[in-house]
C-alpha cells in the first residue's frame, strides 16, 4: 500500500507518471472476481474523426490526419476573417497583429503560470491573445486567460485556494487492478463547474464569433490520436449540452493516466452510438501552438504581396526545464517510475524546442516562460497551498520585475 500511494504521489507530481504495477498479475492469481468498468463500444479502427460528440461539425480536429490539419488550418483563417470583419476592415486589409499563447500541463506547477498572467495584468501590456491553447493543467488556465485580465482573481483562485479534497478521493491499492484509475476526479469536475458556468461560456462564445480560438488538447486512447476541441466553436454553438461537454474536455486533458480516472465521450457514428475514452493531452505533447499546415496562410498572403503583420509566440512551460535530480530507488516500480518521468521530461523540452523552430521558419517572435533554479519551495504532497501559494507568488514577481520570458531556450 505505501508504495502503491508513493506512485500516486509521484504521478500528480510529474503530471501524467503512468503507473507501472510490475507485481500485478501475481496479485491477481488469488483475487475474487470483482466488477470492471463498462463501457459502450469504442469507434471503430479507422473512423474516429468521422465521429462526433455535439453533431456541430468544427467542434474538434485530429492533427495527425491531413484532413484535421486542413481543418485546424480552415479554422484559424476563418477567425482571421472574422475579426477583419468585426473591426469593419475587407479582406485585403492588412491582418491585425496575432498574439498566440500556449499553456503546458504541469499538475500544480501550473500555480506558475496563474502567477505569471496575474502580475502581467498589473504591470501592463498583457495582449489580447487571437489564440490560446492549453493541456492538463494549462486545460485549466486556458480560459481564464482566453477572457483576459478581468478573470484573473478567479484564476488565482483556481491554484491558491484548492487543495488535495476539490481534485481527488484516493482509491484502495485493489484500484490498480479492478478500476479504471488509483482516484476518483469526480471532485476536480466539481471545482471546475464552480469556475466554468454559464457566464464564462458566453463570454467564450462572444470572443469566438469576434475572431478569436481556444483550443483544448486530449488523448484518445482507444485511437491512440491527439484531439484538439474547439472550445470557443462548442460554446457558440448553443448546444444543450455546450456547457458540460466543456467542463468534461477541461476533465479528460487533465485526467493522468492511471492516477486519474479517464472520461468518456458519448459519439454518433453513421446512426449508431459509441463511447470514446480521453485522457490527458500530455500523452502526446505537454504543449502545443499552432499546426505547420496554418503558416501556408501567411506564405501565401506574402507570395500574393498581401500585407502581412507580427506575430508573437508566447509558451507558458509549467515546469523546469533542468534535469531533476533524484536517488532512485532499486525496485521496479521505482525504476519504471523514474524512466517514465525522464521521459516526460524529454518530451516537454521537445515541445519547447519544436515550437521554438517553428516560430523561426515562420518569422514569428517567439517568447519563452519557465520555472527557473531560483525558486526552491520543496514540494512533499499534491495540491498543498504551502507550495502552490508560494509558486504562485514567484511567477507572478518574475512577471513584475519583467524578467519572466526569454526570446530563446537556454541550451
């Protein structure tokens, strides 16, 4: 049991440390039967982004299909489009400046980024972002941060006022091998109703129809593909059932796999109805902007000698980026454990990386915020105050000093 609770712990830490249960099948031998859960079937092999949730037909994209990224790329010269249009401009007037922001998951760490947009509200020249998109834990800011400094004590809120009780109820050890995850999230779907109500929908909604994207990422198991949801599309859509698809979607991106219990989608295929499992968008990047396919917009505008305006990158790195250094324990679990967080380690840093080289080959200024060596409050359990509180503060004061973003990663 001890270190069935110390995986969890690590997991909520890392964000998405999968648990690695090397003794279970011995485990199981000489278990009684006990109830599994169910579940409808899931799309069929090859269908899944013909399938779908609300029947609004740009609620989500699939980017690693070329008619997903054709989509996602449709997607974002449309709300080009409409925001020319809001602003009584033509088509061929020069497109306004476009600040992108992308927020990476990070479990509490995302205290830092919370911290970071609250001081840049004070110190002034926080834009209006045309694009924000997040994952995990950056699932969670992405909207208050979408809507701007006006939500910015609600975010606060969200990473200095919640502790371990509004996230999870810990399962028994016998979780890891009769259900679908060693906690229960019910309590995180809770806190993020309290936040995500009718209110914030509409204001998403309104942002949407003047030209602007929110964009969530999670995981589809069962295809084992990315899925980036149209948030802003969803709210606008009037929809009845709008407002919980949402809060679901901000669940599944921030739902670990293996601490946390997945979320399933209701979906309609050709008639017939299916259930999708999500988790986590981490499983496939910690961070993401823009598809390659949407710098041809502005390839083409240039070729057409269409003017063309800045374009500022600004990625939110809920994490450090230096090795963490740690004692590992010589046993399986926390072997496997310390393998797994290096990956993870390994891919966030890739995240970084390859966003960094987009923006080059686009031309797009690129701006970089990350947790740095100097804050040093330990961490010893999940979702304590006595961490994120102090987290919060230090993103918020890098922010106030300006010293919050570098033009580059530091390798």
């Amino acid at each position: 049991m001890p270190q069935l609770q110390s995986v969890l712990r690590a997991a909520l830490l890392s964000r998405r440390r999968l648990l690695a249960f090397a003794a279970g099948a011995a485990m199981t031998a000489g278990l009684p039967g006990c109830s599994i859960p169910s579940r409808l079937a899931a799309v069929p092999r090859g269908h899944a982004s013909a399938a779908s949730v609300l029947g609004v037909p740009n609620e989500r994209f699939f980017p690693t299909e070329v008619s997903g990224q054709a989509a996602l790329e449709q997607e974002f010269v449309a709300a080009v489009e409409r925001q020319l249009m809001a602003r009584g401009l033509p088509q061929t007037a020069p497109l306004p400046e476009l600040d992108l922001l992308g927020i990476s998951g990070g479990g509490e760490n995302g205290a830092f980024g919370a911290g970071l947009l609250n001081g840049w509200t004070e110190i002034g020249g926080r834009p209006t972002f045309f694009l924000v998109t997040g994952i995990s834990t950056g699932a969670l800011s992405a909207p208050f941060a979408f809507l701007g400094g006006a939500w910015d004590a609600k975010l606060k809120s969200v990473y200095t006022d919640i502790t371990l009780a509004d996230v999870l109820v810990q399962r028994g050890y016998m979780a890891a091998i009769w259900n679908d995850a060693m906690a229960d999230n019910s309590p995180l779907f809770r806190t993020i109703s309290r936040y995500l109500d009718e209110e914030m929908l509409a204001e998403i909604a309104r942002s949407y129809a003047g030209g602007r994207l929110l964009l969530i990422g999670t995981s589809n198991l069962d295809a084992q593909m990315p899925v980036i949801w149209n948030i802003g599309a969803i709210a606008q859509s009037g929809h009845p059932g709008a407002l919980e698809t949402v809060r679901r979607i901000l669940l599944a991106s921030s739902a670990i796999p293996g601490a946390f219990a997945p979320v399933l989608f209701d979906a309609v295929l050709d008639g017939q109805r299916y259930q999708e499992l999500h988790v986590d968008g981490g499983a496939f990047a910690q961070v993401f902007l823009y598809p390659a396919s949407v710098s041809r917009f502005r390839r083409e505008r240039a070729a057409r000698r269409l003017p063309l305006a800045p374009v500022r990158a600004w990625v939110i790195r809920n994490s450090q980026l230096d090795p963490e250094w740690a004692l590992v324990d010589r046993r399986t679990i926390g072997i496997a454990g310390r393998a797994i967080t290096a990956m993870i380690s390994a891919s966030g840093l890739n995240d970084v990386l390859r966003i960094y080289a987009a923006a080059e080959r686009d031309k797009v200024d690129y701006n970089l915020a990350f947790i740095r060596r100097d804050f040093t409050v330990p961490y010893e359990e999940p979702f304590q105050q006595s961490y994120m509180r102090p987290l919060f503060e230090y993103g918020r004061q890098r922010a106030l000093r300006g010293d919050a973003w570098v033009k580059k990663p530091p390798f």
